[in-house]
C-alpha cells in the first residue's frame, strides 16, 4: 500500500526509522538540515514551519518527534475533525505511535499499519475504537453512514452501557463482528439499508455502494440540468445517493464538464467505457433506440453504461431536455476503480530553477498526486526528494517532443501525470509544446479529452534579477537565442527592437555546443543601442550548489564565459549596478520615482 504522505524527522534515529515506513508505504521525508544530511530528503530549518507546511498540503503526516512538538506547533492551524488531516506521532527509535489527528479519515488505519510494519501496537485513543474495536464513523470501503452528525450522540449512548440492535444488508459482517454490545431488544439501532432512509441520535444508517449510475447527454449540457435530472431520479424510487457508487458513461464524454461536476456534487468518481463495452450490453437494454445507434454506435448510452457496470437494470432510462440516466444495482459492493477509465489529468509542473524552498505549494501538490513522473533527467534530479517512491520516466536533452507527447499519451489512459518543467512551465517550456501537440490535426482525438493544467514556477530571469536586486524594476523582455526552431534572422531581427526599444532583455538558451556565434552578434547590435558600460548578468546553475551570479559590463560579455546551464541578463540604458561593501551586487532598473513628486506629498509639506 502506498500512501501520499510526509514524515518529518529531526534526527539521524528517526531518519532510520523513516526509510523503514518509506520502502513500505512511500512518501517523502523532510529532515532538518542542521542534522540530517541526505540527497532524498527535503531540508528545513524551521521545526514550527515544517510542521504546519506539511499539515497545510492535507496529506497525511508522521512526525517522529515528541507529540507535544506537534501538538504546540499545529494548535493555531487546527481546523475540525472532520477537515484535519491525519497527523500521527512516532517515536523517533519506532517504539510508539499515536494517532494525534484525523483518526477517522485514515489516522488510525496508518497507525495499524506503521504498528504491523514495525511490530508495536498503535496507541489509538478515539472510543469507539478503543472500547468496540470500529471506527463507525469509518465504516469499509464501499460503505456510507447517512447520518454523520449523530455519530457523538449514538457513541456516548453506547459508552452508558446501551446495547445494538443490527437490522439488514448482506456483507455486514464489520459491524456484527466487532466488539459492539449486540442484543435482538437493544435501544440503540444500526440498519443496512437500499432505499432512502433517515436516521437519527439512537439510530445509524449505512448504505452500500452498490448502485452505478449510466448517464448520456448532449455536448454543453448544463451542470444544474444533469445533477436535477439525477436528484429527480433518486427522490422518486427512493434511493440514496450515498449507495452511488460512481457515475459511467461513454469514453466520447470523457471530457464533458456537467459530468465531472454532477461526479463532485455527489462525491463520486466519474468513469468512461469505450464503445465495446457499452455495445456488449445491447442485448439487455430495456429502452434501446435507432437514433442515439446512428449517433454514437450503441442504442442507448445511460442503460448501456449503467449495466456495464452494474448486475440488474433497476431504473430505466430517464430524460430531461438535454440528458438521460438510468441505474443498475450490483450484487455486490462496486469498486468503479476497476471499471473502465477515469479522465486522465496532465499538469505541467514549473520546478523553478532547481532550489527545493523555491518551489510553489502548487507545484509540490501536483508533483505529489501524480501516478507517472516525465521530464529531463536533470530536471528530475532536482526534484528527488519529492518523487523517490514515484515512477518517473526520464528523456534526453533534445527529445522535446518526443517526452511532452508520452505525457499527453499517458494522461489520455487515464493516468495523473505530471510533465515536469524547470522554471516556469509557461515560459520557454512545455507549456506551448503540450498546447501545440493538442493543437495539431494528427493528435488522436483521445487527446484532446484530458484535463490539462500548468503549474507557476519561478522563471529562470526572475531568479537571476533578484539574485542582484531588481533589474527588472521597469519594462523588460525574454528572447530565446536557440536557432533550432526559430530562424536566426528573426532572432537577431528581436534583439535589434528590442535594443532600440531599450527593453532589459533575459537571453534564455544563450549558446550550445554547436551554437556560439549569436550572443556575439547579440552583443553587438546592442553595443550599437547602449553603452558599453551596460550592466550584464551571469547567472549559472541558479538555486543549485554550484550557483554562480555574476556582473560585468556589456562591452567584457564573452561567449566563453557563458554555457547552456546559463541565463544571460542585459541591462537597459537606465540599468544601474554597484558592488556593496560586502560584495555582493546591488543591480537595479529605476522606475522614475525620483522624477515624480506626489499630490499628496507637495500637500504634506505645505
């Protein structure tokens, strides 16, 4: 089993003990730097920081430290019990585990878990748990309690010594088999039900997931037409929607947006089957029809999709204006991950320049969530901490096109996918590809049905300016001087209005092995625009440990001085530079400020 999940260690101990429960369950580990040095692991120096950085991505979180660490640190960011997420305590030599937070949505289950991996017994303190050994609140997968929000009354009910009475439902063998106390009189009542049923302090219900919703509908239909047609449906044959077990269609609607948020509104997967599956349930349509045959290959998308995934067709297909559905009833518990496919999802993720701390929370969340990890090898270097338990392919420099299409191919399966960027995903990066290949008339059509979505990531250029200040302070380009895809007269064509346009310019792509000669004829044409002593940029390897930041005057700037891993940044004619008494650079383009007087100033001093 494998987890999305953070452990935060403090400690060479508990860094041991961390990488015991990685190789089983995954996850990444965030060490703090003063102590523990390793390439897999994420750095931090702020204990307090650390701790509420990890709380805040809403993953599950280790922390093998005391649990007054925790408990003092994450006290102002706690939530309710039914939004915080599992935060457990482990001792640093393995020795204990307490499930601090979110013991019902997945907290004690961990802790069992970590308990098996490394033979203890998990300290779990909520009370149903330690008095009934259930989590009623958590019932299995496939099971849903209908009335939540009774659970503390029935509980404490249960805790004065009242008994339970069990009335219905197959498969309930968790609630009989537990240690609650059972009587055929008891005042307290559990009912297994398949119809729509209201429960109350002294009575819990608990649907199961057995019912599989098939929906067709036109293309844009609206989102409040299809979740009406479905509550409809529900209300009149007094069925839950909690014994939803997801909702299927046809794979031509995978990318139809009123599905995926009736799919929300109802908390449940959307899933699709190509046209054989749905062709294979001909036979059994109760509603079959010649026009929708001659519109998409199958009689009847609803009932076709509904019985695809379920036993017996108990609700015949029903229309709104724009939208059909029908369902079927599964003689068991359905698992729609095993049936046909989801939506495949693409984000195309901007790592920044290389440094773990300048990567946004949206990045790192994408990067997490993925099943499948593409990008340069360098590229996924950088990132090692994140993706150690993750299945990465990486490509070659110059094979472009070929990993941005994997990508796109690998999301139209159905996969989470990330296409992993350096910088930002939107500048020079793979952003355009990906819409180019999505773009272009041979894409297969599949194509075009995933979810896609770029991720910020701090831009090569913003990471050099703010290296040396902020030569960036007033108005400024980006100019590629790779010839592969663009003619070098038009680059050079660029850098001329650029210069006469008296733009600060960041040079992505400065020269390559066979490239030398264009930041030289660069240089040049803005030698002829600009004074010689224009401040120049150098940034190499930025956020990595071999950075090298440096400023020199435009007429010194020489091509060997600068190689692929480098961005090269040239100052206006406004740009300003001065080395400070410490070294470091102070390289700034003014606004004008000092031109201006304010209204509200000249008002200030009369």
């Amino acid at each position: 089993m494998n987890y999305s999940l953070n452990y935060l260690v403090l400690g060479e101990t508990g860094l041991a003990t961390a990488r015991r429960l990685q190789a089983e369950l995954g996850g990444v580990i965030h060490g703090y730097g003063k102590r523990v040095q390793a390439a897999d692991v994420r750095p931090f120096d702020d204990v307090a920081a650390a701790l509420r950085d990890c709380f805040a991505t809403g993953e599950p979180l280790i922390a093998l430290c005391a649990a007054g660490i925790v408990i003092r640190h994450l006290a102002p960011s706690l939530g309710n019990k039914h939004d915080d997420a599992p935060v457990l305590a482990l001792a640093e030599d393995g020795s204990a585990v307490v499930p601090l937070l979110g013991g019902h949505h997945g907290g004690n289950d961990l802790a069992r878990h970590i308990g098996e991996i490394l033979d203890i017994l998990p300290a779990i303190t909520t009370a149903s748990d330690t008095a009934f050994a259930i989590a009623l609140d958590e019932p299995p997968q496939g099971w849903r309690l209908a009335n939540p929000a009774d659970m503390k009354a029935f509980v404490a009910e249960l805790r004065a010594g009242a008994a339970v009475m069990i009335k219905g439902g197959d498969g309930a063998d968790w609630l009989r088999a537990s240690a609650l106390p059972q009587a055929e009189d008891g005042a307290l009542r559990i009912t297994v039900s398949d119809v729509a049923l209201a429960g109350d302090k002294g009575h819990l219900v608990y649907h199961r997931q057995t019912l599989a919703l098939g929906l067709g509908c036109e293309r844009g239909v609206e989102r409040e037409e299809l979740i009406g047609l479905i509550s409809e449906t529900l209300r009149l044959k007094n069925l839950p929607a909690l014994s939803l077990a997801g909702i299927f269609s046809l794979d031509l609607k995978t990318d139809e947006a009123a599905i995926h948020a009736a799919a929300a509104h109802f908390d449940i997967p959307a899933r699709f089957f190509d046209l054989a599956a749905l062709q294979a349930q001909e036979s059994r349509l109760a509603n079959p029809s010649e026009v929708v045959k001659r519109e998409v290959g199958v009689s009847g998308v609803a009932e076709a999709a509904a019985l695809a995934a379920g036993d017996e067709l108990i609700v015949e297909k029903r229309k709104s204006q724009r939208a059909t559905c029908a369902i079927a009833r599964a003689d068991k518990i359905i698992d729609p991950t095993t049936l046909g496919t989801a939506r495949g999802h693409l984000a195309i993720v901007g790592i920044g320049p290389g440094r773990a701390d300048w990567r946004t929370g949206a990045a790192e969340a994408a990067l997490r969530q993925a099943d499948i990890i593409v990008g340069y090898g360098l590229y996924l270097e950088l990132i090692a901490d994140l993706i150690a338990d993750k299945d990465c392919r990486a490509y070659q420099l110059g094979e472009e096109e070929a990993r941005v299409a994997a990508a796109i191919d690998m999301a139209a399966s159905g996969r989470n996918v990330a296409l992993v960027s350096s910088g930002d995903a939107g500048v020079f990066a793979m952003g355009a590809l990906a819409h180019e290949l999505l773009d272009r008339d041979e894409a297969p059509d599949h194509w075009d049905r995933i979810s896609l979505e770029l991720l910020p990531g701090i831009s090569a250029m913003q990471a050099a300016a703010l290296r040396v200040g902020a030569p960036l302070g007033h108005d400024f380009c980006a100019i590629s001087l790779s010839d592969l895809l663009t003619p070098r007269e038009v680059i050079l064509r660029r850098v001329v209005a650029a210069a006469a346009s008296d733009f600060v310019i960041a040079f992505y792509n400065p020269v390559s092995k066979r490239r030398r000669d264009l930041l030289a004829l660069a240089r040049d044409l803005l030698l002829r625009h600009r004074p010689e002593d224009t401040p120049v940029i150098l940034a190499r390897n930025l956020g990595r440990a071999e950075e090298q930041v440096i400023a020199l005057p435009l007429v010194d700037l020489q091509v060997d001085d600068v190689d692929m891993l480098t961005l090269v940044m040239i100052g206006s004619s406004e740009t300003r530079a001065r080395q400070r008494g410490d070294g470091s650079w102070s390289v700034y383009t003014p606004r004008g400020y000092a031109a201006k007087q304010t209204p509200l100033i000249k008002d200030n001093q009369a």
